[in-house]
C-alpha cells in the first residue's frame, strides 16, 4: 500500500468531481477540442477496467459515473455539513415499516443510449443477473447475503421484497446497482457477459453522456445524450487521464484543464493562482488507528488509553499532511447520526499517557521503558503504506510521543503481501483506517456492523466489548426502524463514547478534500461527496 495506491484511493473517493456536468457552458466542435471544448474532469488511469468498452464490471470507474446511472445516490455532502438523497432513475424509492419491503418507482420515459426504453425489467433483470453470475462482476456486493425477490409490476415500479428488514437498502441502490440492459444481456450467462463486445467497441449506457472513443493512455470523449431526463447543458465532455496530481495541478494551472481535485500541499499552491477558485469540504471518513486487542499489551484497557493519549492531532494534520486537514478529536464527522458536541474525547498529554501505564502496574525502567514482570513495554506497528506515505509520517510521529510516555514503539514497514497476511492471520497490532458517517438511512450502523463482524474481528478490534457494541447497534437500528429517531441517535451516540471509553478507535484527522475549478466554473455552491456525482457544478455564466 504505497503512498501512490492510496492517491488512487483518495481520487476514487473524489468521485464527486464526476458531479460536475450538468452545467458547464460553452460552445465546442464535433470532437469536443479546442479552448472551449467544456469541462474535463481529471482521474486517474490506474483505477478501472482496461477496455472502457466493458464497463460493467467497474462500477467505481470515474467515467462510468457520467455513462451510467445508478436509481439514485444518497449522502451527497454540501459545504455546510448537510446530508441528503437525490434521485437519479429512480422517482422514488419506499420502505414499508420494517423495512422489509420496498416499492421503487422509476423516472418516466427513461431510455437507454441506443434509444431502447429503460423499464422496471431491466432493474430486475440486474438484479437477478448479479445474483446469479457473482463471477461476471469486479465489486458487486449486497445479493449473496439477502438476495431478496425483485418483481416489476409494471414498467415503472418495482416491488423489492427481504425475508428481514434491510438497513442498507438505499446504498446498494446508490454504490452498487448499475442497471444493465435486458434488451442485450438476456440469455448470456457469466461467462458470455465478460466475452461480449459491444457493436464499434461503444457500451450501451444510461447516463447524461454516451461513450465516443478513447485513448487508454490519454483521455475518453464523451458526448451528450439528449435523451437524458435533466439533458447536461455542454455537448462534449473530455476527460483527461493523468496519473500524477502534480501535473494535474500544473495543468490547472496553465489552463489545460478545467477541474481537479487534490488533498496535499498542492492545494495551497492552487489558492494562490488567481484563476483558480478552491472549494473545500470535510469528507464523510474521519482518518484513525484501530488496536488488536488480541495481541500483546493491547488487550490491557489502560494501555491502549495511554497510547490514544499520545496523539496530537494539530502535529499530525502539519506533519503528516502539510497542513491540509482538520484536526479532529471526535470518533465521527460533526454531521454523523448520533454526534453531540458532548461526546467523549482524548486528550494529548504524556503526562496522562503515563498515569494510565502506571494503573497497570507498570514501573519506569533506566532505560525510560515501562516494564512489569520482566517485560517492557515494546509494541511493534506494522506499516504497509510506505516509507513518506502520510500515514507513515503520521506513524512517526506517534512513535516519537510514545517514547516520551516510556513506550517502545517500534515500526516496521512491510510490503502489500506480509500486511494482507497480518490482516487475514489477524496478527496485525495498531492499524490506520477510517470511521465513516453516513446519514442514518444511508447506513452508519452498517458501517459498523461492518468492524463487528464476528468472522473478521471478535476479540481482535472489539474484545470482551463486542457484545456491548452490537447490543448499542441492534438497539438502534430497532428504534429507527420504528421511527424513534431519537433514540436512535441516542444509542449511536453511546456506541461512540463506548469507542473511546474502552479505548477502541483513535481519532487523528478529518480529510478535507480540495476542488480546482477555473474561475468560468461556479464550484462553491456544489455538494461534495463519494457517491455524489451528479449536478454539483455549474456554469458561472
């Protein structure tokens, strides 16, 4: 996991720059090229299929989002902090009580890009297809474990129907449900899906743009459909491949091209030019370490406290980061379902790192090592990410305070293959990752449910807590379920002050991500987004 794959990371996350096409104006050529050619939207090459011609298998492609639609997209972020849904194909989309039972209603006169009429079958046809063909899809998730019946009534609605309530319903129609068009696929099993070849090379998409042509290694040009239900208001849209955000910004820059995004010291760079206007915006994923508490002096409470005390979140958004960032000592964004200003912190004090081993019975050794029994207390951090990564810096900086509070922490760099077999022999000690948010509808207790997850993570993430914690979840969800949205939120919010009572998640940072935009593009009254990805930007005029 070096620095490289988590820019990739980073910029599939930044999706949301693909929101950006309902709205650029500007008169182009039959190619889309020259000064006035639109808007161009820049991602990396390294993240999607080889062929842009077989996109199906690669929902996460940035181009895929322009070309197809899913029904809709939920948790779209705006620069206040607000959450929300839009609908996309979908009209609407209805739970019955218990959330077992859900009646989709599309959008009227929806067409494919070869003119062929997008019905409900082709949402059930989808829907059956990936269920039945696991093997034909790179990321599709979500049927295996409650494959569900999927009925369409008529050519509009859709009756969806789970033998339990399904919390996450609407993100798996926003993350993972890209239709697919009955008129071609049916008939063709898993194996004649991934072999099929589309007429001239072109998909058959959706979208508020149809495939033209591309360059692998440069760009793919995309053109209007007219027969989108909100048609973009620019006729071509060009983007351009480019593997290296400080090209990226370079490009920005020169005005090569129109709209970009970067998180690091670049974005400074790019507030500086005057033909440049950077919109900022927290992101839904709050950066953090997690502990095994299966491993050695991890599973002590007071340890594992003593080790969040040594985290200075303002040292670590400067060092690791530039300086883009937020320092955030919340275990959720301020937007999550169930956060309070009130929360439970951790505060940055060797003093009270120190109080904490003491608790435990450990006494200072001569050499300003903490030890009991006969052992010191020496955690190894296994780092995957890489030497210059920002998680690596973030690491080292950790380890300097640690050896202030008498801990020795040592670090040790390993590469894709010994992290993947730390991760699944669960040998792994302290580990980076995320904590997401998401509007409760959209998913929180997922979200978690995910990190509890009795295979992957009892007694390792969680310990003698893992009860605790799922009890707090089920209790929310049945009180959303319900409509009591308050208790709801209020069980959330004893599961995040279980997170730091028990020393679970340490937070360290919110990403802020930073959208470039040329001066001709009104970007400051977009919402940002993973999944928001549509009619975010545009036209100043």
């Amino acid at each position: 996991m070096k620095k490289s794959r988590f820019i990739i990371a980073l910029l599939a996350f930044v999706l949301a720059l693909t929101m950006a096409l309902a709205g650029c104006g500007g008169d182009q050529d039959d190619k889309g090229n020259g000064a006035d050619e639109g808007l161009q939207v820049i991602y990396n090459i390294g993240w999607g299929p080889d062929d842009p011609a077989q996109p199906y298998i690669y929902p996460s492609n940035t181009y895929m989002r322009f070309v197809f639609n899913t029904p809709l997209v939920y948790n779209w972020i705006d620069k206040d902090g607000n959450t929300g849904v839009d609908y996309l194909l979908a009209e609407s989309v209805e739970p019955n009580a218990d959330w077992t039972e859900f009646t989709i209603t599309l959008r009227e006169g929806l067409k494919w890009h070869d003119g062929e009429p997008l019905t409900s079958d082709d949402l059930v046809f989808t829907q059956d297809f990936w269920a039945n063909n696991p093997e034909a899809s790179f990321e599709y998730y979500g049927v295996e474990a409650q494959p569900g019946t999927w009925t369409a009534v008529d050519e509009r609605t859709t009756k969806v129907v789970y033998e339990k309530s399904y919390w996450n319903f609407l993100r798996f129609l926003d993350d993972t449900l890209f239709l697919l068009p009955k008129h071609i696929f049916d008939g063709l099993d898993g194996a004649a899906f991934l072999e099929y070849k589309f007429e001239n090379g072109i998909p058959v998409g959706n979208g508020p743009f149809k495939y033209v042509e591309s360059n692998p290694e440069e760009y793919i040009l995309l053109e209007r459909f007219d027969d989108y239900y909100e048609p973009a208001e620019i006729k071509h849209l060009r983007l351009q491949l480019i593997t290296e955000d400080s090209i990226a910004v370079a490009a920005m820059q020169t005005g090569e091209i129109d709209i970009t995004a970067t998180w690091d010291s670049n974005t400074t760079l790019l507030e500086s030019d005057p033909n440049v206007t950077v919109y900022k915006v927290q992101d839904r994923r709050i950066q953090g370490f997690w502990f095994n508490q299966n491993m050695p002096f991890l599973d002590d409470e007071n340890i594992r406290k003593a080790i969040a005390s040594l985290v200075d979140t303002d040292e670590l958004v400067q060092g690791a980061l530039s300086g883009v960032g937020k320092p955030w000592k919340y275990v959720v964004p301020s937007f999550a379902a169930g956060f309070s200003d009130s929360l439970p912190t951790y505060t940055f004090s060797v003093d009270k790192a120190k109080e904490y081993i003491e608790a435990s019975g450990y006494t200072l050794g001569a050499d300003g090592i903490y030890e009991k029994d006969g052992k010191k207390l020496s955690i190894t951090w296994y780092d995957g990410y890489g030497e210059g990564s920002e998680i690596n810096k973030a690491i080292l900086i950790i380890q300097q305070q640690a050896k202030k509070a008498g801990i020795d922490l040592q670090v040790q760099e390993v590469d894709d293959d010994t992290w993947s077999a730390l991760r699944e022999n669960k040998e792994w000690t302290l580990w980076f990752n995320y904590s997401y948010a998401d509007t409760l509808a959209g998913g929180t207790i997922d979200e978690f449910r995910y990190s509890l997850d009795k295979e992957r993570n009892e007694e390792v993430l969680w310990g003698t807590d893992y009860d605790a914690a799922a009890a707090i979840l089920d209790a929310a969800e049945t009180a959303y379920i319900a409509g009591d949205e308050a208790t709801a939120n209020g069980k959330l919010g004893e599961f995040y002050t279980l997170l730091v009572e028990k020393g679970i998640f340490v937070p360290t940072w919110a990403y802020v991500n930073a959208y470039s935009g040329n001066n001709r593009l009104d970007i400051s009254k977009s919402a940002y987004a993973e999944f928001s990805y549509l009619n975010r930007i545009t036209a100043a005029g």
